[in-house]
C-alpha cells in the first residue's frame, strides 16, 4: 500500500537549543499539586514520551506545554516563547491531539479539519488540499462527507490525530494517541507517528502503552505524583532499572507465597532481584537460561518457566509500584 | 492580478484576531448550514410577528391611539411595532448567546480544541457574539419587511433602525454570553427565559413608560431594552432627540461589558 504523505513539511531555521523547556515547573488545582517541579528539554526532531500512572500530571504537563493551562509556578519556554506572552503565536507552530477527542459533532469529517484549518489562518483552499491529504494519510478518505457522531472510536481519533496536523506544526503533541484503538488502527497511527519523525517533526506523546513507548520514543520520563522518577532512553532506563532478562516461574495450583516460603533464601541466590506476585515469581537476571535451570531444580519445580527480556513495562512497574494509583 | 493582491491582503487578515474571531464566527455558519436551521429561525422570527398582530392590531383596536411625550398621537400598532422590533433584535442574539454559547461550551466542549490553535478566549466569545449577532440581524431585517409591508414603517426609518436594532443584538448578546458562563445546567435557562419575558413586557413595550409609578420607572429605565425601544421607536416615528445618544452608549457599554466579563469567564473554564 502507497504511503500518502502530506507535502510542504519544511524544516524552519534558526531553531533555538530546545523546542520546549521547563524548569521547577508547577500546576496546582486548588490545594492540590498536579505538577510538582518538572524540569525537562526536548529537543528539535526528538520524540518524546511521557509514563505515569493515571493522575501522575502527564497531561496536566501536557496542557501547560501546549499553552492552555498556566503553570502556576516555574518557568516553561516553548520554541524559546514565553506561553503566557505567546500563547497564540506558540500554538500557530503546535500540533494538539488532546486526550479528549473533542471533535466537532455538528460538522463533517471534512469540516472538522478545514474548520480547525481556518483557526490557524490557512487559506481555503490550502485547507480543504491538506485535509484531503491528510484524511488519506490517517485512512479516512472513505468516510471524507461523513458526520463526526456516528464514527467509531478509533476513526474519531484518527481525525483528531489528523486535525493536529493541519498547521504542520513544528511539535506534535500526542496526550494517549492510540487509547481505545484496535490493533491494526493502532500499529497504522505507529506507522504515521514515526513517518512523522522521519521528516523531522518533534513529538511529544504520552501513553500507557509501554510497548509503544518503547517503539516509538527516542527518550522518555517517568512521572509519578506529579514529579519525574526517572528519565532516558527506554533502553537506557531498562538498564538502569530493571535487569537483562526476566524469568516468570508458575507453580500451578501452588501459591506463590508458600513456595517461596519453601525456597526461602535461595531464590536470591538465581537472581538479582525478585518479586512475587499472587499467581507467579519473577527473577530479575543477567542470565535467564542459568536462573530458569537453577529453579527448576528446586522443590516444587515451577510448573512453567517463562525467559524473556525485560521491557519498559517492568522498569514502569519497578519505579511505580504494583498497586493502583488512582 | 487584484484577486491575488486581494487573496494576500486577506491571508494576512486571517492570521488577525479579527480573521480569527470571523472563523469563530463562520464555524457556526457551517454548522447552521448543516443542521435543519431553518426552522429555528421561523419560530424565532415569527414569534414576535404574532406579538405585533395580536396586540398592535387586536388590542389596538380597543386602545385606539397613543400619546408621546412630544404630544404628537400615533396609531397602537406604530407604538408597538417599534417595540417589537427591538424584542426581535434582542431574542435572536440573547438566546443565541445564552443558550447556543451553553451547550457549545458546557456541553458540547467545542472550546476546548478550539483554544489549542491561535484562538484566544477573548477570540471564542467575540466570534460567538458576532454569530449571535449575524441571527439578530437575519431576524431584524425579517421583521422590517413586514413593519414595511404593513405600512408600519418607510424604507428610510428601516434603514435607520437597523444599526440600532444591531446595537441591541450586540447588547444582548454580550449579556447572553455573560449569564451563559454563570449557567450550570439547562434548568437554569428558565430564569433567564422569566427575566427576559418580564423585560419585554415592562420596558415600555406595551405602554409608554410615564404609566408606571416611580420606583418601577428606575428598574425599566435600567433594563437594556428599555433603551433599546426608546432607540428604534424614535427611530420609526420620526421622534428624534438627543437622549438617544445615551441610549445607543448604554447598550454599547452594555455589550461591550457583557463581551469583556465573559471572555474573562471562559478563559479561567477553559484554560484550567
Ligand atoms: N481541572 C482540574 N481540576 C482539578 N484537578 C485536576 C484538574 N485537571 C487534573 N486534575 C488532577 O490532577 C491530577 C493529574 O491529572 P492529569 O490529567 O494530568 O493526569 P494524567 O497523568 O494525564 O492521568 P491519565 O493517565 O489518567 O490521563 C489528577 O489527580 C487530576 O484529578
Ligand atoms: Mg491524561
């Protein structure tokens, strides 16, 4: 299948140092600190990510980046603009897939984004070419004189996607692009997000999706509580928290807790660290193979044994606990 | 050649507050275009219409003739056409501003991605004005044409009462926007319906405000529309004088406050 490519990305010089920077940034909502002191760069062209339970403060982040929501202390720059001063001009150059659709029901597919076009100032015409274009990029051509209402979720969200878009903004933001999307709509929105990178558009996404961040972002924070844990490249955060590889030990009918109980000390011995949940055991390890046959030595032997590597999601899990947050 | 100057002139223009209020604007413009408006805009036209007919030539036909302060008598129906003229300014953009603004806002969440682009609150509330204006203008010119059909009123008096029933729109429809922002569900909307009937019956609509005892005269000399009257009726009677001037500057103050608040309203719901 051809890739459709909306045409006229340019790359706009002279860009400063970092597109967005934020030091001790705050959000309060009454008493409460959604936004406890963030400090943070992205820089031009990068992807970035942003993890956290539900009500960590991503979008909260989010809001105050894209110049919809006022820090309540600390300083924010955004292409080197000041969000408050500059709030029109900063958001002429963003692109804004909030969490919340909030698409326009009354009006048309096609509506939605020459209508969206217009707020930006965009001709017309140059709108209703970069709508067509960009309905075919996100798959949506079919569905172009449509109502917004009766789409599925996934469609909706491919619009908002592609109504971001219209301005050709220099940053994307992305507040949980493919929550709610089918496999095959969401592996088309990886495909797009990382064709965007490809020409240089920097974005900034959040997700609860680990797997995705890890695919998708070149570097990525944790936050927690509205602060950030921990921060880096996903496969620089897997080293740094977690271990090489992963081995998940089943027991059967057998509860974890009294085989542990039974194995007491030695299972420290096969790993470097370990976990025990209420249906199996991880050992966290450099060495997969060797802590798999040394606990299937053990009395009970696991009755399945599961070597992976380990991925983001153990690192999330690690740095913000097992129990809900919200 | 010109169309290109012409294009580029206004290319610049839409990158403006003011190319950005008018995309506001024509936002609702699509959407009317889309959803069966059409109907909407009878009920409300047609509305005070019927007030017109029914008291202006039913009751006026037991009343008989009304005197002005001037001295000068004139038919019911040419006291109350005027009157209903201003009503008829006042409900499109009131009700559009209130309710529209409403469920736009509150419940629709139109604003909310509307503010992530250019747009500012400011922006939202002045395109959402000037489309509450645009329906008031539909329904002045509306009732005109049948003032003028009636013989209620001359092509001239028509063209001079218009600014001013635009002036009332304006008026009413920053007021609108101001009490949508303090509106929390659609039950609200039923005082604001009573306090906008009430003011239509006591502004001098019906009978020249010198019938009412003092203290009320201070509490209709307050309401909008009561200057609003005063604006079209001297207007379309040919009964000029200088108050009006204060009349026009109450309801631009009026609106212009109206707009101000509001904006700052939305802003703070908007921009948590
Ligand atoms: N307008 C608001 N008023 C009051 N509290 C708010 C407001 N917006 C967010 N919060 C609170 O701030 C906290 C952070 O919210 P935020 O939406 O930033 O979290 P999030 O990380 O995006 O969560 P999720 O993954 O669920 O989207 C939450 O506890 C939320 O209840
Ligand atoms: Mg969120």
């Amino acid at each position: 299948m051809p890739h459709v490519v909306p045409v006229g990305y340019r790359h706009r010089v002279p860009k400063p140092a970092s597109l967005i920077e934020a030091h001790r940034l705050v959000k309060r909502f009454g008493d409460f600190v959604a936004v406890d002191g963030v400090d943070l760069q992205v820089q031009p062209g990068e992807f970035f990510g942003f993890l956290g339970a539900n009500g960590a403060g991503k979008s909260s982040t989010m809001r105050m980046i894209g110049c919809v929501s006022p820090p309540s202390e600390g300083v924010l720059r955004v292409f080197g603009l000041d969000p408050i001063k500059d709030g029109p001009v900063i958001r002429s150059r963003l692109g804004v897939c909030p969490q919340q659709d909030s698409l326009d029901e009354e009006l048309t597919v096609l509506e939605n984004l020459v209508v969206y076009a217009r707020y930006f100032g965009i001709p017309r015409r140059v709108a209703r070419q970069r709508a067509e274009e960009l309905l075919e990029f996100v798959q949506l051509s079919e569905r172009i004189t449509s109502k917004v209402e009766p789409l599925s979720g996934g469609m909706k969200r491919r619009l908002t996607i592609a109504r971001a878009l219209i301005n050709e903004p220099e940053i994307l933001m992305l507040d949980e692009p493919t929550t709610g999307l089918d496999p095959q709509a969401r592996h088309l929105v990886w495909e797009r997000l990382f064709q965007l990178k490809q020409r240089g558009v920097t974005q900034v996404l959040t997700t609860h999706y680990m797997d995705e961040a890890e695919q998708l972002c070149d570097r990525l924070v944790v936050m927690d509580h509205g602060k950030i844990i921990a921060e880096g490249s996903p496969r620089r955060l897997i080293e740094q928290y977690s271990t090489k590889e992963v081995v998940e030990l089943r027991f059967g009918n057998l509860p974890p807790e009294t085989v542990a109980r039974r194995i007491n000390g030695r299972i420290s011995e096969h790993c470097e660290r370990h976990e025990i949940l209420p249906d199996r055991i991880l050992l966290y390890t450099a060495d997969g193979d060797a802590a798999a046959e040394a606990a299937s030595r053990e009395h009970p032997a696991p009755s399945s044994v599961l070597v992976r590597r380990s991925t983001l999601e153990d690192v999330f899990l690690h740095l913000t606990g097992r129990t809900l947050v919200d | 050649m010109v169309t290109a100057v012409l294009a580029t002139r206004l290319g610049r223009l839409a990158s403006t507050p003011a190319g950005r209020i008018w995309a506001v604007c024509l936002r609702d413009v699509t959407a009317a275009h889309s959803v069966g408006y059409t109907f909407l805009l009878v009920v409300g036209f047609l509305e005070p219409v019927l007030y017109l007919l029914s008291m202006g030539f039913g009751v006026g036909g037991m009343v008989g003739e009304v005197v002005l302060a001037d001295g000068a008598r004139v038919s019911y129906a040419s006291f109350v056409a005027p009157a209903m003229l201003a009503a008829s300014a006042m409900n499109g953009p009131f009700f559009e501003g209130s309710i529209g603004f409403f469920s736009k806002m509150r419940y629709r969440k139109l604003f909310d991605a509307t503010i992530s682009t250019p747009v500012t609150p400011f922006e939202v509330a002045a395109g959402e004005l000037l489309w509450s204006l645009g329906q008031g203008a539909m329904y002045s010119l509306a009732f005109c044409t049948v003032m003028v059909a009636l013989g209620l009123a001359t092509l001239g008096q028509v063209l001079a009462v218009l600014p001013a029933a635009l002036l009332i729109g304006f008026a009413f429809g920053g007021l609108g926007l101001l009490l949508a922002t303090f509106i929390n569900s659609w039950k609200d909307f039923d005082y604001l319906g009573a306090i906008i009937f009430s003011m239509f019956l006591f502004s001098g609509t019906f009978t020249p405000v010198e019938a009412y005892p003092g203290p009320a005269q201070i509490i209709v000399w307050l309401t909008p529309l009561y200057h609003g009257i005063e604006l079209t009726r001297g207007l379309i009677l040919d009964a000029l004088s200088l108050s009006m001037l204060a009349d026009a500057a109450y309801l631009v103050v009026v609106g212009l406050l109206g707009l101000w608040l509001a904006s700052r309203r939305i802003a703070r719901t908007l921009c948590r």
